[in-house]
C-alpha cells in the first residue's frame, strides 16, 4: 500500500461515507451534477473490472444526469427516510449488529469489538453524530482515517474482519428497498468497491490507474474534510452497571434491575424487595433491551410533504406542531396518550387548551372499572394470594396477564400448597390449564353465574351478616333482585345454567364451596370487561366478594392506598390554568369521550385536529375505516412516537419519542404494600429522539407558555414531588422503590371507610364509604345501578350467517401491539393464533396447527 494507494482509498471513503451518513444535501447532488464529477466519475471506472462498480456508477451517472438537483434531492431524500429513518415499510439497516446476528436488533456484541478498534486507533464516535456508532458512514469514515492516518496494519485488520463481514448484506438490503436508481446504484457501487479492495490487498492490481480519475471526481466536490462521525481520544470503557428501574412494557410495572456493560443495556432482571415484581420479569421484561435497541425505531423528527415523509430539523419539526396546535380551535384539536409515563407533565398542556382527552382506557377495561370505582375504592381489586384458600377467577388468566410477577408467584405458591383455583373461561388459558377446575362457560355469559352464586349464598344464608349490615350499601335490592322479586326471573343456578352452559349443580356447587371456605375471593378482567354487558357481570361478580366480605380479608381482594406526592410545580413555579374540554360523543355511564365514535365527531365538526401520543388509534379505536377515515379529515395531527404505526403515517408531522428506558419518572404505586417507584433514564436517549417531557417543555416555549413549564432538568421537578416528605429522592433513585406503607389486611376498619383516608390516592372512590351492591353513579345517570346479567344485543349474537362469537386473548409474550417490534418476543410468538372449539374446527375442515 502505498501512498497514493492509501490517499485514493481514504478519499473513496470519504465520498461514500459522506452520501450515507444522512440526506445527501442539495449542494453535493448539484456538486455530482457537475461535469467535472461525471467525466471523472465515469473515467474512473473504465477497464476497473468490477462489474458492481461500473454497473453502479453507471446507474449513478445516468440518475444524476436525467433529474434536476431539486427533484432529485426530494426523491432522495424521500427515500432516505423510508429506508433509514424507517418511515416506509421496507427499512435499511446500516448497522453492523443488524448484519452480523441477522436480527433486527442493533448494540449488540459487534459493537463492543468496534470500541477496541476505535481505541487502537484513539478515536471515539463523535456526539455531534445522532446516529449509532456501528452505522456504515461511520466504518466507512474510520477506514479513511486509518488510511489517512497511515494505520496500515488496524485498516487491514478492520477492513477485512469488521467492514467486509457485513456490508454485502447492507447493499443487498439497500438495492432491494430502494426507491430511486441512485442508491440502487450506490448499493452495487459500494459492494464493487469492497470486493475490489479485497483483491487489492491481496495483490491484485489490474485496474489501479482509474484510482487517479476517482481521486479527480471526489476533489471536484469539495467535501468538507473535517470528519463528520468521528472525533479523536480515545474512550475508556465504562464500568459495569446495574440501574434499578422499573419495567414499562405493560401496567404492572415490575421492578426491574437494568444491567449495563460498557453503558450499553445487555440485560434486564427483577429487583428485589419490590412490591409488584417480587424479583421476577416476564419475558418481555427480560427481553426489553431488545425494546430499546429494535432496529424499527423512530431516529429523527418527520414532515410530511406531497404526501411522504422527509427528515426534519426539531425545530421545524416542533414549530410546525405548535404552530398545528395554535391553528385549531379552542377545544377541538384531541389528545390521546396510550401511556401515563409522566403523563402530569402533557395532560398539563393540553388541559389548558381544553383538548378533549381520551387514554387508552376505552379500549381496555372501561365497564370493568365503571363496576368497580364508583362501588368500591378502586377499579381492579387484585386479589392477595398469599393467605389464599379458594379462588375464582372469570374473564381473565392470571399467569398471561399478571398485574405484576410477584403476584403471579403467590398464585402458583397458592395452587401448590392446596388452595383451589377455579376457572370460568371459554378457553382453557395457561390460568385454566393450572386451575384446579376448569370450567367452560359460554362467552360473555360469566354475570349470569355470578348471579346464580350470589343467589345461593343469599338463599342458604351462607354470606357475611356483619360485612353485609355494616360495609355494604344496597343489600336489600339487590337481594330483590336476585330472589326475583322485582321481574319474577329467579337468578337461580337453573336460569345461569340455560344461559351459560355451566351445569346448575356445577353452579351451586362452587357456590357453597366459596361461601364455606376460609380465605376467598375472586377476580375478573378484561374478559369480561370487553363485552357489551361487562358491566354488570363484573358487578354479579364483586357482589360475591361484597356478600361474603372477602374485601382486605385474607385471600380477598386488597384495598388500595398509595400516596399522594407533591406538586412537581415546586416553590415560585405555577401550572398552567386549565380550560374544561367540551363534551364528545360518549356512551350510557361512561362520561369520557368514546374514540368508537370519532367519526361522527369530526363530522359533526366537535374535532378538528388530533394529537397522538404513544398509541394506534386506528388499530385499536375498533373501527379501523372510519378511524381512518376521521384522522385524514382532521387539519392538523401530529403523532408523538418511538415507533411508526398506523395512525402515524396519516399525520403531518411525527416527533420521535425516547422509549421508556431513556426516560425517567417517579410513580407512586401500590400492592398490597404502598411505595414510591422510580423509572430510570437507563441509557441516554438514542438517535435525534426526545423524552416526552422535553417534547412538552419544548411545545411550550412555542406556545408561549415556557414559564409554566420552567424545568431544563426533569429531576427538579421530581425533588419537588418529594419535598416535605420522609423520603428522599437520592435515596428513591439508588434503590428504585421505597415502600411508604405496609401491607395490612382489614385496613378499612382502621380507615373507617372503605376509602383511603387524606393523603391517599386510590382509583375508584365509594360515596357511602361503604360497599355499593347499588352503582350511585348509574343510579344518578337513571341506569340499571345493580348487578345483574344483561343478555348482550341481538345483533351481537350468533346467528346462521355469524355463527361464532368472536373473543380476544393477551398473549404472554406480547403487551398487545406494542411488542411487535422486539424481535426476541416476536421469535417466541409471531403470530396470533386462533382458538376454536375443536368440533367446530373439525365440522368447518380445520385442523390443529393450519393456517387459516
Ligand atoms: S408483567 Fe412483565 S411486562 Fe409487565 S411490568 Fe412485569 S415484567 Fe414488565
């Protein structure tokens, strides 16, 4: 290698690393526009002998020479976002790891081997460069300044044990992806020029006189020669560390103890002690590094233009969003965040601008919780396991979809020491597999069977008087109500059996046996509470907890009470006035706004705009048309997201988020025993994105309304939250969790009411203080208030054109859509799979394991 050799090579890679590090800029295309670059360009690959490369260059040429600058730099870099900012749907993946594992998946083990080359050579990844150091622009720049740097031996040694093991697939992949012919060009430009290389540094020589005419092409374009990606020292590794935190994937929120080598997150485990995960993850838990570091990540700010989206600045980015927000008027413009992380901080904003908000809650367990937080102090009562003796659980499997690991543990301890753990699901669910009995019901049919035990125990005298004459409130009516003696229909075993299909003596059986033993309670979920008269079966289905006054009981349903933090609007600080959101489209109890019927909201012109944040509206608002139908007729909406999805392609502007593992917050929380979690910045945040609350103190500024969000540094504001209480926040931040309260059952009897006395927090509050049988709120609303089994509208039910009911399950390996870029879960489950009766199945033609 000689001089002239090396120069050529390292100005090679200049040029190429300079054409992929990001948009390629209007200048340079210009600058490749010029005759001077074509002559050269062209000369350069004459008699070289690398079909790639003269096919490449040829493509190259002939693109540059049929397009305007301006055409071109749009088509580009309209393509660039697709490709590498994963804005379309077939992305590029310049990262070695990606190449390497063959997993979309980037920070993995090649990366600590490319740090050892960097330190050889004393240099580091620029922080100027948003993207990672394994990106292709940043090889391709550390060859040209080993080459530069006359490093023979690292080049050779990088070239042929790092570079060459992976960039044939970059190209493959860019060359499939593509677009536009230039980066199809590129793509077989790069790879030519890499097999080049390698017969070059194995002696072969023909060809080499065109290296002069390359060198000519690049020097026309006058390329900066500062480098870009690189910057010179060399970086110590950091030492191992491990950050407690807690997991985000799904609402229980475990503790979690985030394992970091070198600062990168290599794995996750539980944190001990803490209340919700007891020292275990589930396997999205343990998986969430490949959360952080999937390869489909948002990188950088989009704007969408002529109806594609190209790479935008923040700035630009955000003055478009306010300047969207601004354009909307007062109480028409929505905000939907899918997730509460931080979530005081924007609901702050958008409450003053009187944004109707809705959160993810009405695609979840909205009836499950209208049953419960107006009759009880809380929307899930979670059952505590641990003195546990019978069990019942309807419409949901515990071991799938656990509020958190540690109370999964105590279910199974329970199954094992000879608790009994029945049931009722249509499916036979990992819950129900486990479950001493398994009872098949048909779906949405768990209120009639609750009623008919609720019977039993009224009518053997077999529920707790004490409970009942002094913590409940309704007990006669309903009494009426379940004897018959308001409709004549008996809700005896027989009536729940025709309905359910569970045997009558089935019914009264588990009846007397629930009543009889010692430490019981049951549950219901999701199953229950995502079918029309979910309501009112989860209502049949607590009043059996209410009659046998299981509530802080052992075995029995815990009573929340977690505490209330301060303000984050410390001393001096004020939060933003707040403006009451105009009323949309809702349904019967629930006085939220129903997204089911954005539709005919914005037509009715009541909404205007939309911002999302963190959630797929036309994935799971129901509808998918007329959600999409809604969005596309709004002025102005900007999704804020780590990911691309749905909804995010319709809007006209996208900020990318941090993930959850870049961001921090302080959480108040409870199970069983009250504490304070921590949510730690694990790693910085990655590429050009943003954590939510900077996004927000950012829109603010714009919006002219900075001095209300005065925070630079978001741990200000939770010192504020912790001012004037016993606990510190160091002391939250080395630990993760501190636990205000111990467990204790019974805890309503010190409170003397069923609500958490002052300084409290739960979710749900009881206007009697007391166990409602009697709903207050859907009494005020002139509704049916009691429990009952209301047979779902006919039109829902199975005829001969629809003969199945179709229900949905939570798979243990996802967190409903938004797993679906971790490709460790995706490996393990990929697919929904359906479930269907198995003489069904073998009636339609159907066979175990067929794609159907
Ligand atoms: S149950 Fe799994 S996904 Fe949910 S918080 Fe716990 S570890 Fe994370």
């Amino acid at each position: 290698m000689d001089d002239n050799y090396m120069k050529s090579r390292a100005k090679r890679y200049h040029f190429l690393s300079t054409l992929l590090r990001d948009e390629i800029p209007l200048e340079l295309i210009a600058a490749m526009q010029r005759e001077k670059f074509l002559e050269s360009f062209k000369e350069s690959v004459k008699g070289c002998g690398f079909l790639d490369i003269i096919n490449g260059a040829e493509v190259i040429t002939r693109c540059l020479k049929s397009n305007d600058t301006q055409s071109l730099f749009n088509y580009l870099r309209y393509d660039y976002a697709d490709m590498f900012l994963n804005a379309g749907p077939n992305p590029v993946f310049p990262y070695e790891s990606v190449h390497i594992t063959g997993e979309p998946v980037v920070m993995q083990d090649p990366v600590f081997e490319l740090r050892e080359f960097f330190r050889k050579a004393g240099v580091h990844k620029s922080p100027n460069f948003k993207d990672l150091e394994e990106h292709i622009a940043v090889e391709m720049e550390f060859l040209r300044y080993l080459l530069e740097k006359g490093n023979r031996d690292l080049y050779r040694d990088f070239f042929k044990n790092k570079y060459c093991k992976w960039v044939s697939s970059f190209c493959d992949q860019l060359a499939a992806s593509t677009k536009t012919d230039f980066y199809q060009g590129l793509a077989h430009f790069i790879r030519g020029a890499m097999m080049c290389e390698s017969l070059r540094l194995e002696g072969f020589s023909r060809g080499e006189e065109t290296v002069e005419e390359l060198m000519l092409a690049v020097d026309s374009l006058n390329l900066d020669p500062a480098y870009a990606t690189l910057a010179e020292g060399s970086e110590e590794p950091l030492p191992d560390k491990q950050v407690p935190t807690h997991c985000y994937t799904c609402g229980a929120l475990c503790g979690m103890t985030a394992k970091l080598k070198d600062g990168i997150l290599v794995g996750t485990s539980g944190l001990n002690g803490d209340p919700k995960g007891g020292g275990r993850l589930c396997p999205k838990g343990g998986s969430a590094a490949k959360h952080l570091y999937s390869a489909y990540r948002l990188k950088a700010p989009l704007i969408k233009e002529n109806g594609r989206f190209r790479k935008a600045s923040w700035d630009e980015a955000l003055d478009k969003v306010a300047n969207g927000i601004k354009s909307i008027e007062e109480g028409k413009l929505g905000y939907f965040r899918g997730n509460d992380f931080i979530n005081w901080i924007h609901e702050a904003l958008f409450a003053h601008f009187g944004c109707p908000k809705t959160t993810h809650r009405p695609m979840c367990d909205n009836s499950n919780r209208m049953a419960n937080e107006h009759n009880l102090c809380d929307k899930r009562p979670w059952i505590n396991y641990e003195d546990s003796d019978y069990i019942l659980h309807f419409g949901m499997n515990e071991f799938a979809s656990s509020y958190g690991q540690r109370k999964t543990a105590q279910l199974k301890a329970a199954i094992k020491r000879g608790a009994k753990l029945v049931v009722f699901d249509p499916r036979r669910s990992e819950t129900a597999a486990a479950a001493t009995e398994w009872i098949p019901i048909k779906p949405a049919t768990d209120g009639a069977v609750a009623m008919a035990m609720c019977y039993v125990i009224i009518k053997n005298n077999l529920y707790d008087r004490d409970f009942v004459e002094n913590w409940t409130h309704g007990f006669e009516e309903f009494k009426k109500r379940v004897l018959g003696d308001e409709d004549g229909i008996v809700r005896s075993p027989e009536w729940a059996s025709k309905i359910s299909g569970v045997p009558a003596e089935t019914i009264e059986r588990i009846a007397i046996e629930f009543a009889k033993s010692k430490n019981k309670g049951t549950a219901s979920w999701t199953g229950l509470a995502q079918v029309p008269n979910g309501m009112y079966s989860t209502a049949a289905i607590q009043a059996l907890n209410g009659l046998c006054g299981t509530f802080d009981a052992p075995g029995g349903p815990s009573l929340p009470f977690k505490r209330k933090l301060k303000s984050p609007w410390g001393d001096g600080q004020e939060k933003p006035p707040e403006k009451p959101a105009p009323k949309l489209d809702t349904f019967g109890i629930w006085s939220g706004w129903a997204p089911a019927l954005v539709l005919s909201d914005v037509k009715a012109g009541k909404l205007k705009g939309l911002i999302i944040y963190f959630g797929d509206p036309v994935l799971s608002w129901g509808n998918q048309q007329a959600t999409t139908k809604a969005i596309e007729l709004m002025e102005f909406k900007a999704a804020i997201e780590a990911y691309m999805c749905n909804s995010a392609l319709l809007c006209d502007v996208i900020l990318p988020d941090s993930t959850w593992l870049e961001q921090s917050q302080v959480k108040p929380d409870w199970l069983y025993e009250a504490f304070i979690g921590y949510f730690a910045e694990v790693v910085k945040p990655m590429y050009d994105t943003k954590p939510m609350w900077k996004i927000t103190v950012e829109l603010a500024k714009r919006l002219g309304l900075g001095h209300y969000f005065p925070w630079e540094d978001i741990e200000d504001a939770f010192r504020n939250q912790l001012q004037g209480t016993p606990w510190s926040f160091g002391e939250l931040k080395e630990k993760g969790f501190i636990i205000t309260d111990e467990a204790a059952y019974y805890k309503y009897k010190r409170w003397e009411s069923i609500n958490p006395p002052d300084g409290y927090g739960s979710s749900g509050k009881s206007k009697t203080g007391k166990y409602n049988f009697i709903n207050p709120v859907a009494q005020e609303k002139g509704l049916d208030p009691l429990p009952d089994y209301k047979e779902p509208a006919k039109d829902l039910m199975p005829d001969s054109e629809y003969p199945f009911v179709f229900g949905n399950f939570r798979l243990y390996e996802h967190e409903h859509s938004s797993t679906f870029n971790n490709y460790q879960l995706m490996k393990m489950a990929g697919t929904n799979t359906l479930w269907i009766n198995m003489l069904d199945a073998s009636e339609l033609g159907i066979n175990n394991g067929e794609k159907v």
